[in-house]
C-alpha cells in the first residue's frame, strides 16, 4: 500500500473541508481528530476512512481492526499529510459518516432523536428517560465535555439550543472523548420550544440554577428520590450568563447545587455531571 505525502493533494482538500459546519451538512460526514474520538467512532462502525502514521499504526492495531470490521478504509500517510488534515490529530484522523445527520433532517429533531434513542424504556411506563439540554454553550470544549458527561449518566438525548456550539464541529467531537458517537446529539431552536416539545412527551423539566429555590439532595429533591426517578430532562445555561429569563420562565423547577465552600459558581460541565448523574443513581438505585 503506497504511503500518502502530497499534502496539496484533492483528498487532503476534501478531508479539510469538513471543518467547515457547511461541508458536514451537505456530506453528513464528520471530521474526527485523535486516538479516542477515532477508536469510538471504529467501533461504532462510522469511519469511511482512517489515515495514520506508520507509528499509530503500529500503536493502535485495534483501531485499525475496527475501521475494517465497519467496512471503512485504512492509509498510510506520512506525518506532515495527517498534520495537514489536522494539527491535533496525534498521528490519524478520519473521516467517519455522522450517526445523527437524519436526525437532524427532521421537521421535529427533539421528537425525532427521541423516538430513535433508548425512550422505548420511557413508552412502556417504566422509569429510565434522560435527557440534557444545553441553552447558548458556545465553547466547542464545555460542549465536548457535557456530551461526554450525558454519555457516562446514560442520557438518551443531548440538545443544543439557542445557537449553540455546532456539536459536529471537530474540536466538540474531539473533547467529547468520542462519546459523540454514543449519545443522540441534536441542535435545536428556542429552548421554550424545546421544553415544551420534552412535556409533551411526558418528561418533567428542571432548570440548573444558582437562585433556584429547590436544592439537590435537599428536602425537597432528596437524592435517589422518585422525581430524579422519573422521565426527566434538566437545562442548563450559558457559561457566563447561566439559565436566560426565557429559560427560567419555561422550566419547571430551578434547582440550586449546593456549594459549602468559597467557589462563586461551578462550570457547566460540572454542574451537568452533578445533576445527570444525580439522575442516573436515582434510576440505578
């Protein structure tokens, strides 16, 4: 198999273009970066090409197993060529087909994603709903890390409202640690819209909120209790601003976390673990 070196080549252009939010759109492919994001996404069966060092082929027989497993394509290539598809990409990135582009076609993605997630659970009348919401998250980091939070508290949803960050934008897959690649992940429109839409469904809604009136593992949402239980969605907010008034207003409960020391506030991410894994132990207890 020859090696790739011309790093002006179409191939290389074509693979770069899916930096861009409009290429991933129009081809429903992904541009993946990195040893963890390009194992999940072989073992999810969605890469459509690997390239790699000799050196990461050498270290990571197991991803390259998996890329053809999936039916994917694997190249060699010299290391300034993986550098020109992308500087972070630790010697291989890939191109892999994204598993929610349907789910974004849809007329109705909050109901869509919910129907093709694990809500058959939720349908049959017995506990196990899960779903975050994100309002105005704007760095491609924070959003990585929340899908990746949502991802290990066994969420079935993950949404972004109000012009989020693109959650298919490379850096947000890649700091996802290719949990990406196990959640359903959606951009949505107004928050309001989306609360309303999850009610619908049955689920109840809670806002995190440092003025909420409701404290987690407080009297009131006592941890392992049948509200955190029960088909559930919490919202978080911006990173600097928190929840919007628009937000506040449409939820159904503001809860507060608690802090017992010095810290003015958590960080989204936390705050997401906190509260979704609040969720999670509720429903594994």
């Amino acid at each position: 198999m020859a090696v790739l070196t011309n790093t002006s080549s179409d191939r290389v252009k074509r693979v770069r273009r899916l930096a861009r939010r409009s290429a991933r759109l129009e081809t429903g492919l992904l541009l993946v970066e990195g040893p963890q994001a390009c194992r999940e996404a072989a073992r999810g069966g969605w890469v459509v090409d690997l390239y790699w060092t000799d050196d990461a082929a050498r270290r990571l027989t197991g991803i390259g197993s998996a890329v053809e497993r999936g039916g994917g394509r694997l190249h060699e290539a010299s290391s300034s060529y993986v550098d020109a598809l992308s500087a972070v990409g630790q010697g291989l990135v890939a191109v892999a087909r994204d598993p929610w582009a349907s789910l974004r076609a849809q007329d109705h993605p909050v109901r869509a994603a919910l129907t093709a997630s694990r809500l058959a659970e939720f349908a049959a009348g017995r506990p196990g709903a899960l779903v975050a919401v994100f309002e105005q998250i704007r760095d491609p980091g924070n959003a990585g890390a929340v899908i990746r939070a949502a991802d290990a508290a066994g969420a079935d949803l993950v949404a972004f409202a109000d012009h989020s960050a693109d959650p298919t934008a490379p850096k947000v897959v890649r700091a996802s640690a290719g949990s990406y690649f196990h959640v359903p992940v959606v951009s949505v429109g107004a928050v309001e819209a989306v609360v309303g839409q999850l009610r619908a469904l049955g689920l109840a809604v809670f806002g995190a909120d440092s003025a909420g009136t409701v404290t987690l593992g407080g009297p009131d949402l006592p941890l392992g209790g049948d509200a955190l239980a029960a088909p559930l969605a919490w919202v978080f907010g911006n990173e600097a601003r928190g929840l919007s008034p628009a937000a506040r207003k449409a939820v159904g409960r503001l809860v507060r976390i608690p802090i017992f020391g010095g810290a003015e506030s958590l960080n989204v991410a936390l705050a997401a673990t906190l509260c979704l894994y609040a969720a999670a132990g509720a429903r594994h207890a």
